[in-house]
C-alpha cells in the first residue's frame, strides 16, 4: 500500500512524521522535501514518479508526506503498479496556516499558499476542479487520462482537518485514519 499525506506549506506534515514513524514502523515513512531541491510543477511531478519508484523497491507498505495532490499521484507513470494508494489531504484554517508559517518565519507566508490550500482541499473531492493547476506545462510523462474527465466515485481521498489540534492529536487522528483503511 501507498499511502500519501499531503497538505499545502504549515499543515503539521512533517511534525507529524515522527510520530508516524514510531507508531507505525511496518511502513517506510518518508518526507517528499527529502529529495526535493527546488523547482516547479514539473520537477515535482518528476519526484512524486521517483518515490513512487522507491516505495515499489522496498516492497512494502510505504507512506509519503509533501505537497503530492492526489491527481499527480494518480497520473505517475508507475502509479498503477502500486498495490493500492490512500490519499489524505492534512489541512487547517488559513488564518492558523499563516500563524504557523509566521512562527516559521520562512518565505511560505503568502497569498499563494493559501490559494494553493484552497485548491488542494477542492481538488481533494472534485477531481476535476481546475485541472489546468496540475497539467498545464506539466511533465508529459504524466497519465492525466487515469482520472481527469472520469467519475470521482473512485477517488481515494480524504480530508482530516487539524485546525485546534496538537501534533499528538494530528498524529491519533491519522492513526485513526490508518486504521480505518485496515479493516
């Protein structure tokens, strides 16, 4: 199994990493940002291909927190080979997102992050909600053709809000999360 926690800049991703990795050991926990050195829509498609292409090496169940919008996932290249994917979308009020970006003090503290929130949380139950975000100039190797124009009736996202939480609360509901897809 694949599973991808995903969310915009400030949303707890890898605070909760941690707390994942220690709970659930039999999966190979991973931060995207690892690997990621910079770049746009289309070097973050080429990444999303290239874990995708680790978790299939390490033969077990792999879970991988960044910024991966379910539809690129989908449409990697070798995402069908994947025995299964789970998608959850981690998300918080934008005025929460800025206070903790604040506290970061990084260069995320912008109106495109909070615009790139709200696509991430529409995208996240209407597929088809402006497509052109992920396709437009991006990497031609991608399968848009797996999900774009099709029912949602398959999508295999979901949504868990954090605002208000501690990391420790994040963590239970995510473990909640992964429980749920276990039975």
């Amino acid at each position: 199994m694949f599973y991808v926690i995903s969310g915009a800049a400030g949303s707890g991703k890898t605070t909760l990493l941690p707390f994942l990795r220690q709970a659930r050991p039999e999966v190979a926990w991973q931060d995207f940002d690892e690997r990621w050195t910079g770049g746009g829509r289309v070097e973050r498609q080429e990444l999303t291909q290239r874990w995708i292409e680790t978790a299939l090496e390490h033969g077990r169940a792999f879970g991988l927190l960044g910024q991966c919008p379910l539809g690129e996932v989908l449409a990697a290249p070798d995402a069908p080979r994947l025995e299964g994917i789970r998608h959850l979308l981690v998300d918080l009020s934008d005025v929460e997102r800025i206070r903790r970006l604040m506290t970061r003090g990084d260069d995320q503290v912008t109106q495109e992050t909070l615009n790139w929130a709200a696509w991430l949380r529409v995208h996240q139950v209407m597929p088809d909600w402006r497509p052109n975000v992920l396709m437009s100039g991006g990497w031609p190797a991608m399968r848009w053709e797996r999900w774009h124009g099709r029912e949602a009736d398959y999508w295999p996202g979901l949504t868990l809000n954090v605002s208000g939480l501690t990391p420790a609360e994040s963590a239970e509901r995510v473990l909640a999360w992964l429980d749920d897809l276990a039975d």
